[in-house]
C-alpha cells in the first residue's frame, strides 16, 4: 500500500479577523479554520502528524509529501450552485435536504407517507415551505437487514411522488441504485441522483449518470451488492473513508461525470459501529480536502438512539439537531433531514451568529 497523506482542519474561529488573516474559509463557506494536521499513513498506518498554522503551513508546503499541496487548494475551492430546474440551490451557506420516505419499511417514519399520496404530497409541501432546498425521494429502504425492492415497485412508489413535486416547483433528489430508477424519476422531473452505493450497485448506473448530466451525491457503504452494511471492517475508519471517496469521485470522473456535479457522503451509519461515526462526525471538516461538496445523513440514526437511552427513531430530535448543527460547523452544505422546520430554524440562529461574527470588528487590535 503506498504512502498517502491527508490535510485535515483542527482549529476553526467565527471570522477571518479573530486570527487577524491568519484564518482559511473551508470550501468557499462560512466556515474558517486556522490550524491544520498534516497526516502521513504508510502501509495503512499512520507514521507521522504534523500541525501547522496557515502561514507555517504555506511555507511548508514545497517541502510536504504527497498531494497536501492540490489537498490545501481543494479545501479552499468554492462550490458553484447546483442548479436543479428553475431553482438554484447555494453552496456558499448550509442547505437543509428534505427526507420524503414513500416506501413502508422506513427506519424513521414507518411508511405512513406510502399508502396516502395525499398525504406524502401535505408533507413535502410542508418540508419546501418550512424552507427545505431540496427534497430526497426514496422508494427503497436501506436500513441494516431490509429486504431488496423489485424495481418494479420502486417505480410505482417513486415517479408519482416526484411527479408531485415537479408539479409544485420543487428541487428534487432521488434516493435510488438503480439506473431504471434514475431514469424515470428525471423524467418525472428529478433534478439529483443521489446513490447510497456511490454507482457501484448496477455496472450501467456510471454511464448513465454521466449521460444524464445530472449533480450525484456518492455515499460511502463498506458492502456491495444488497447489503450495504457488510464488511464494515476499518484500520482508521476516517482515513479509509476518504480514501474511498477519493476512489469513488476519481471514477465517477472518469466516466464523464462533471467535477463541479459531485457531491460526496461519508455514510454516516452504513456500515459502521458508534465509535466509527463519531470519529466521522468529529472528522468533516477534513473531507473539503477531496475538493467537493459535502453531504450528512445523520437524522434520527442509530447513533442518536445509542446515546439517548435507546430513544425510537421518532424521538430523536435533540440528537439530530446537534448532529446537523455539528455538521454547519464544519462546513458541510447539504443536510439531509427529517425534521426540516426545526433544523431550519436552528440553521438560520447558526447563520446569524456568523454573520454576526463577520462583522464584529472588535476583534482587530487597535
């Protein structure tokens, strides 16, 4: 295994001039880091870790291993919008991701958005007017031990919702494997295909993908095939994620997908025990080295129970708000969410101390 490096950001401040200019705004956001640790694993272990302050480290960097230097300039790349119809979804500020379950196995919600469309239809317009950029239809659960779809049935649960959501303006996701799936829910008027198996599940998705020109969000799953949760097994569970998302944004890359469409997901869950996503959730930050926008999916998961009394799915509000207020700190500007209202209520209190923070000239000297 050859050696690789990382460069990850360790100290965050409100405002460039809390550290008098001495401070980097992480992927052209709202968010700035001023100490960072240059990582360097051989043969799958770490041998080295060096911290440096932003002026050290651009001193250093002739002298660093690796690719730290494409690494620094990829953390500082500013994201242009995604574009989804005629909506412009910003990714120079967090953007909360409406969840919109239609199938009857969901983890959280139960099903009950499946069996009535009208209601499915009342909640999603309830999600886009409480301020969701987006909503993520999904036809298919991906919780540890459900059982696969038949595609046929995906569709039947999939195109009509999207339909529904087309007809009233909406930015719209779709939460599929398949490329049968992908196809018609843009047709249907789907704007992003978001893949929990990072187009690795149907060898045509890559193609299709790229032909539809379509923004992909690629998730990290450690299993292939039906089972995303097999073979969870991690020398350093953060490093190895990234190397996957490397991996797979590289692939998508080569197959003719745009850079500035790629959306990256470290899986949050998938796969994973309670140690491995809180050393993620601690890590975010460190993924605006693979120069992409960054999504979190960690909305009334498994975690949040594990750490609350073993609190249901529907009970785990508190946790998913410190969760996706976790995630604005580090700079990540999807959120995907249950709980929309709440959570964009807690994004606008955040926005406003950092705009506040930017204007608070009291912390220059004189």
């Amino acid at each position: 295994m050859p050696q690789t490096c990382y460069l990850r950001p360790i100290a965050f401040v409100d405002s460039p001039q809390a550290e008098e200019g001495a401070a980097v705004r992480l992927a052209g956001g709202m968010v700035y880091a001023s100490r960072f640790a240059v990582i360097v694993r051989d043969g799958g272990k770490v041998v080295s870790r060096e911290r440096y302050g932003v002026r050290e480290l651009e001193a250093a960097l002739p002298s660093l291993p690796g690719d730290v230097r494409s690494q620094w300039d990829d953390l500082r790349r500013v994201h242009a919008p995604l574009q989804c119809g005629e909506r412009t979804i910003r990714l120079d500020q967090p953007q909360v991701m409406g969840i919109l379950n239609v199938t009857p196995d969901s983890f959280s919600d139960g099903g009950q958005f499946m069996d009535d469309p009208e209601v499915a239809h009342a909640h999603a317009a309830a999600m886009v007017e409480a301020g969701a950029a987006l909503i993520d239809v999904g036809g298919e659960s991906t919780r540890p031990g459900a059982a696969a779809v038949w595609e046929g049935d995906e569709l039947k649960r999939v195109v009509p919702a999207v339909e529904k959501l087309a007809a009233m303006g909406a930015a719209i996701s779709v939460d599929t494997r398949r490329p049968g799936v992908m196809e018609a829910a843009l047709k249907a008027g789907a704007h992003v295909i978001n893949d929990v198996s990072a187009l690795r599940h149907d060898p045509r998705s890559l193609e299709f993908a790229a032909a539809s020109g379509a923004p992909v969000v690629l998730m990290h799953a450690p299993g292939e095939g039906d089972d995303l949760h097999a073979d969870g097994q991690y020398g350093d569970v953060v490093l190895d994620v990234f190397d996957w998302l490397r991996e797979r944004r590289d692939a998508a890359m080569a197959a003719g997908i745009a850079r500035e469409k790629i959306v990256l997901d470290p899986g949050i869950g998938f796969g994973k025990s309670l140690a491995d996503n809180l050393a993620l959730m601690n890590a975010l930050a460190l993924f605006h080295s693979l120069g992409q926008p960054l999504l979190l999916g960690a909305s009334r998961k498994r975690m949040v129970g594990a750490l609350s009394a073993e609190a249901p799915a529907h009970q785990r509000l508190g946790g998913s708000l410190t969760l996706a207020l976790k995630g604005m700190d580090a700079g990540v500007q999807l959120l995907r969410v249950h709980d929309v209202p709440e959570t964009v209520q807690a994004l606008r209190v955040w926005r406003g101390l950092r705009d506040a923070a930017l204007t608070d000239f009291t912390q220059l000297p004189g």
